[in-house]
C-alpha cells in the first residue's frame, strides 16, 4: 500500500471523480484507474463503485476513507517533524454547528488563514452530530455539557447568556425586575425553551415563560427581539454586537440564569496533538476571550 495510492483514493472520494483527482494529482485516467485497482486488490475489498458518469463509494470504501485521511496527515507532520519545522500545513477538516459556525467561525476565518498559508480547511456546517473518528474529522466545536467520551475537549468559552429585549419593548411594557415578573411579559420562545431556570442560593428557580410568539430557529428568534415583540434569552456570542450597539438591552442582570456548558472544541485523543489542530484551537481560544472582554457588563 502505497502513501501516493491512498492520496489518490482520497483526493477521488472529495471529487466525487476519479479522473478529477488524476488530473489533480498529475495522473493520466488510465493511470489513475490503475492505482485504485491495484490499492483495492491490495486490500482485498471494492472501495468504489465507479461508471464513466459516477463515483460513489462502497461501504467498505466509507469506512476506510476516515483510516486513509488520518495515514495521510500522520505522514504530513511526520515530514514536518523531520523538516525541523512544525508549521500548521495540509487540510483541516471541523465540524461546526450550522447558525454558531457562520456567524462566529466564518467571519474569523481570514484572520485565521492569513496566519496560517500552509492550512486548507475542509469545514462541515451541520446541527448533525459527527463521529469524528468514523467521518475523518480533525476537530468539532461543541455547545453545551459534553457527555462522557474517548474525545479531548478544551473549554473555548463560556456560552454565557442573557435576557434582553428591545428599547422600543421595554418603553412600552418596562423592564421586569424579578424572575416572576416574566410572567407578565410576553417572551418570545421557541419549543424546547420556554422554561428559564436561575441560580439561587437553595437551588435553581425554574419560570415558564409564554408569549405570542413562537419560533423555530436561533436567527428568528433573535430578529423578533430587535423587532421589539418581546423579551429573549439568548447566547452573548449571538447577540453581543447588538447589545454593544444598545439594539438590544439586557434586563434582570442581578439575577444569573444557570449555567448552560461551554464552547468546546473536542478533538480525537492522540499522543501528541497535529500542529494543525493546535493551530485551530488557540487561535479560536483567544478570539472568543476577546470578543468576551469587548461585551458590555450585563
């Protein structure tokens, strides 16, 4: 089995072409259609099911493309390791919630790839949990209380969150001073989060909260805040420019809701961490740890 043979493979499955990954890989069709047959003999299993229009992979071919993806980056920092350089370099495949990912992730990436021209990233935007060893990921950003798992976790920062509402709501309907004033406030909600627990001293108060509107997805709900139809509970990562800005007021800050997780990046165990994903993980530490000292208090 050869390293050149698996890149092939691999370059193939991404491409969805076989011929594509030849070109890519300097390789006529013929020749590439001969090293996957050799690398397929060589393991005894169909890993492709190929016709002149399509590629699609076997079962088989799935479950070794996570195992061929990881034979290649180890080979790429043991080059960089012998080079006497440990600069981050080749792909980086992350998975990242679909909403979190786009508004918190993407708008760092520049920063993150100026700094870092050796790296190509492969990013996943998807609410679907991914095993990252069977899928071939490098890293994964989580949010909330992690369960128990063979993963590395490294705490990002806290998914702190706030109540706010709009001035324009607040000027016609004030401020609730207390946890059972919500009661008289309408609060826009979706399904799964119409009960809001806080933190006191003999355990937590849990409100159920109601108003006259219901929603289904983060955005939605944060766009009915700003449009002044109630008050919202809300991660400070999702409204933090607004609430810098005074489009959204925080209220009932003497009384902390309770703890909610983190922000996580999870990664597989492994005895010495890809320089790649170190890259990852403190650029992403630090960026969160700025944008949280640039919060107004709460």
């Amino acid at each position: 089995m050869q390293s050149r043979d698996l890149a092939l493979f691999v370059q193939a499955a991404r491409s969805g072409s076989l011929s594509q990954a030849g070109r890519d890989l300097g390789l006529s069709p013929a020749t590439a259609s001969a090293r996957l047959s050799a690398l397929e003999q060589d393991l005894g299993v169909r890993l492709m099911h190929r016709t002149t229009r399509s590629l699609t992979l076997t079962a088989e071919g799935q479950a070794f493309l996570a195992y061929a993806t990881r034979i290649l980056d180890d080979l790429e920092e043991a080059r960089a390791a012998v080079s006497g350089t440990e600069a981050p370099r080749g792909r980086l495949r992350v998975a990242v919630p679909a909403f979190f990912g786009r508004i918190t992730i993407t708008t760092a990436l520049p920063e993150f790839l100026r700094r870092y021209p050796g790296l190509v990233l492969d990013m996943d935007y998807s609410d679907a949990f991914v095993n990252l060893v069977e899928q071939g990921f490098d890293v994964a950003i989580r949010i909330g209380n992690l369960p128990d798992s063979a993963l590395i976790a490294r705490r990002l920062a806290p998914n702190a969150r706030v109540i706010c509402a709009a001035p324009s709501y607040l000027a016609t309907h004030g401020a609730p001073q207390r946890p059972e004033d919500l009661a008289d406030h309408d609060c826009v909600t979706m399904a799964n989060m119409r009960r809001w627990s806080f933190a006191r001293p003999g355990g937590p108060l849990t409100v159920e909260v109601s108003g006259r509107l219901l929603v289904n997805s983060g955005d939605a709900l944060r766009d009915a805040g700003l449009a002044g139809l109630g008050l919202v509970l809300k991660s400070t990562w999702d409204v933090g420019e607004d609430l810098r800005r005074g489009d959204l007021v925080p209220v009932l800050a003497d009384h902390p809701l309770v703890d909610q997780g983190a922000i996580w990046a999870v990664y597989p165990s492994a005895r010495l961490l890809a320089p790649k994903v170190r890259a990852f993980v403190d650029f992403f530490a630090d960026h969160f740890a700025t944008k949280a000292a640039d919060l107004p208090p709460a």
